[in-house]
C-alpha cells in the first residue's frame, strides 16, 4: 500500500487532521478490547459524514486496498483488529442524534452515538432503546449493529437485530444505499438481517434506524445469594420453566464476585457462592405477581438471601457489580480471556461443574458471568502473560469451554461476535459447505474481498476461487441456484 499516494487522495476530502500517519498515533487503534490480538494499521482516517465515508471506502476499492471499520474500540473479538496494509475508518466523531420520532417510536442515529447516549436523550419523553451491552455507556451503536450486541435484558426484549428497522450502508465499493426504513419489515430479501450481525464485513453503516421502547410502568430487581452455582442455576431453570420471563436473569460465580468487590464495593452477600440479579418489568399488577413467584422459586432452590431494591439507588448498585465485572477482573488477575459460548439453559449446571473441573485439571482460573436466562456464558480466563506456559494454558482452556459449548447444543458466541478470535472455531460447528455458503453471501457484496478481511471464516478465500474444499463447484451453484463467484 502506497499511504502517502492514499493521504494525497483522502486529505482533501476530509476534515483537517482526519488522515492519521504518525506511527505513535497509529498505535493506539492497534487493538479493540481484546487485547491478545494486535496490528498496526497502515492508515486511520477519522471521517465525520456518511459522504467522507463513501469517498474514503472508494478510494481503497479503486486501488483494491482492504479497511476496517472501528467505533469505540469496546468489541470482545478482535472484530475491529486493523489491517496492517489496510485503512481503519474511525467512526467515532460521527455522534448525531439525527431524528427522534416518538409517533413512530423511531430513533435515527449516526453510527458513532453511545449506546447509552440515545436512552439518556429519549427517556424524558418516556421511551428508551432496549438493547444494553454491559459497556453500554462507551459502546456505540454502528458496532452494537456489527456484532449484533445484546446484554442484560436480551432474555425479554432481545438483541440489536430486533431493535433496527433501517440502515444507510456504504458498500464496499463504495456506493451509498438504504435498507429498510421506519417501517416495521421492508419487502423482498432481508438485507438488513444479513447486515446486522456481519462484523463489518458486508459494508459500513453510516445512520442506523432503530426501535424505541416505551418505559416500563414498573420495575423490580432483586438480589439473590446462593451456595454455589448450582442451587442458583436450579432457581433459573425453576423460574424460566413456570413460564416467568424476566426481562433479566444475572448470574455471577464466586471468583467473578470477588472481582466486582474489590473494583466497586458492591456489597453482594457474604460468603455467597453464586448470586443471581432478577429484574421484572411491565404492568405494575404483573410485576408483583410475578416477583413473589420468582422469590419463592429462588428461597426453594437454596437461597440463603434475598434482597429486593428499594430505590433506583439500590438497584444500580445492584447492577454495578454485574455491569462492572469484566473489567473488575484486572483487580485479580493481570490477564484474562473473555469468552461468549451459548448453551441450553438446561445444562448450565453441567456446563459450570466441567469448567470447574477444566479450571482445575489445567491449574488455570476461570470466574463466570452470565445471561443465565438464555445460556450465554462469559467465562474469564485468567492469567499471567508474565509467566511462561500460562497464556497458552489459557487459550487450550478457553478452546475446551467452546468446544464444550458445542458438544451441549449451543453455540461459539452468542454476542461477542466471531471476529479475529473465534474463526479458527468455525470449522467446529459448521461445515465446509456451510462455510462456502456464508462465503457466497460475502462476496455478493464484497467481491474484492476488502472489507474487514481475515474476520469470521478460518481460511480466507478471494471471491474468484472455487468454492467448496477445491473440488468443485458449491452445491447451490451446480443446482443453478446461485451465482458462480
């Protein structure tokens, strides 16, 4: 890649001091929150409209040079890792809150704006948008629409895909378009489902069309302290089984406990081996009902406390330790891998014994934190880079937990995304002409192969090969239903 050719090119195009070359500045995009990967980039360029993104991905596909789109840099998977011949465009200055229609209960924002940022603006006027990753109040929404993010309350109002209506997308050739709109389902092929979730790898989104949520009348959360992770996970296993659906069910392991003590001061129950943090909302009669269920259902499953919030105050201390929890680990550890399996709920309490029994047998530690409603695991594993042998016991560690995942009918990530991390695990669950379908997708709408490469699939292909393990034609294209890349 010729960067000062490439700066010539984008300079005037952008904002003064948009085009970054120094190295040392460089240097500080060389990762997202996954820190184990890292890569220098090339270039960044920090745009601040939709038609500064268009020109900037134009020029790298005139000149067949691969970009990467990045946010606020929050993401797990090293789904923002640069390109190290490639250009990193910088959304983050992109921040506009572009329309509120409360008619509609309608939202559009400019990729950049925090995830927080837009509930704080619309709760007011009663509406709030529901999807809240655990970094929500430094993640922005173009990287939630990414990856697909979920978060505490996914179990009742679920991830982002169910929340967005429409996007205005530059392809990889640089073209702006829209997909979907206000309405609730556009006509023809979903688009915007194949978008949303893609890591970047089907384009970049510029706005963002998104649902609004209408305020709870109430609110109940409750804190319950338990032995161990078993009894708590028999109290969720209790309460999705009666039918109760929470709009959050929390659960946090004695090791993750300690972690969020010592960064927050949280005040959890002491000498709990497992507490779980239960949030009902809706119809106040409802709530009510369904809140002395749930108290029963934990008191009955082993639970030597229970506490309910009184305030506003006592619940956010309630969701601190929880929301604060991934980076509460570097107060006992100096590394950690952050991983995002999916399981039945129904094995979780065989899923946590054989973490604990791999945490053990490899003399590596593991705190869990997860959506114990619907299975998605965040195990972290914790170690010392400092110390010879002990990241790589770690990764054989983590590797084991995602295999498990599979082996229990679940799946290698439920919210985090595939990114850098996960795409050697792809083989592990799907096929090779699995892959080679989702691979005839991706070159529908990159066939340069540009856009975010080296993310998602484990061996990366240009779109001219032959798909399908070199021995021919893919399935679909000898039956003459899609088009030969």
């Amino acid at each position: 890649m010729d960067v000062e050719a490439l700066t010539a090119v984008l300079t005037p195009v952008l904002p003064e001091g948009a085009v970054i070359t120094d190295h040392q500045r460089l240097r500080t995009y060389e990762c997202d929150g996954l820190a184990q990967y890292r890569v220098v980039p090339a270039l960044v360029v920090v745009p601040e409209t939709a038609e500064q993104v268009a020109a900037v991905v134009a020029a790298c596909a005139e000149r067949g040079i691969p970009f990467v789109a990045r946010g606020s840099g929050t993401g797990l998977s090293g789904g923002a890792l640069p390109h190290a011949d490639g250009v990193l465009i910088v959304l983050s200055r992109m921040r506009a809150i572009l329309e509120i229609d409360r008619a509609n209960q309608r939202a559009v924002v400019e990729p950049g704006v925090i995830n927080l940022q837009l509930s704080n603006t619309t709760r007011p006027d009663g509406y709030y948008y529901a999807p809240d990753p655990s970094s929500q109040q430094v993640c922005s929404i173009g990287g939630n629409v990414a990856e697909n993010s979920g978060g505490a309350h996914c179990l009742k109002y679920g991830f982002t895909t169910g929340h967005v209506t429409g996007l205005e997308l530059v392809t990889p050739a640089g073209e702006l378009l829209r997909i979907g709109g206000k309405a609730p389902d556009a006509p023809g092929y979903d688009l915007l489902g194949a978008v949303v979730g893609s890591e970047g790898t089907l384009g970049i989104a510029t706005s963002v069309t998104v649902r609004l949520t209408r305020t709870p009348e109430s609110v109940e959360t409750l804190l319950a302290a338990f032995p161990d992770t078993d009894t708590a996970g028999q109290a969720v296993s209790s309460i999705i089984g009666a039918g109760v659906i929470p709009a959050a069910i929390e659960m946090m392991d004695a090791l993750a406990i300690e972690a969020a003590e010592a960064a927050v001061h949280c005040g959890y129950p002491a000498g709990a081996g497992a507490v779980l943090i239960v949030e009902l909302d809706g119809a106040a009669a409802e709530v009510r009902h369904q809140f002395d269920q749930i108290s029963e259902y934990c008191t009955a499953a082993g639970a030597f406390e229970i506490r309910i919030a009184q305030d506003d105050a006592e619940r956010a201390l309630f969701w601190k330790g929880r929301k604060s929890a991934f980076a509460a680990v570097g107060r006992i550890s100096p590394d950690y891998i952050v991983q995002d399996g999916v399981i039945p709920r129904t094995a979780l309490p065989e899923a946590l014994r054989r973490i604990t029994a791999l945490s053990v047998e490899r003399g590596v530690r593991v705190a869990n934190v997860f959506h114990a409603g619907d299975g998605n695991l965040h195990p972290l594993v914790l170690f010392d880079d400092a110390v010879p042998g002990e990241a790589e016991r770690a990764e054989e560690v983590s590797g084991a937990i995602i295999d498990l995942c599979i082996e229990l009918g679940g799946s290698i990530t439920g919210e985090h995304g595939v990114g850098s991390d996960k795409a050697k695990y792809m083989p592990r669950m799907f096929t090779a002409d699995d892959l080679d379908t989702m691979q005839l997708v991706r070159c529908a709408f990159d066939p340069s192969g540009i856009a975010n490469p080296g993310k998602i699939f484990p061996t990366p292909r240009m779109c001219g090969e032959v798909p399908g393990r070199h021995q021919g034609a893919h399935p679909l294209v000898e039956a003459g239903l899609a088009e030969q890349f």
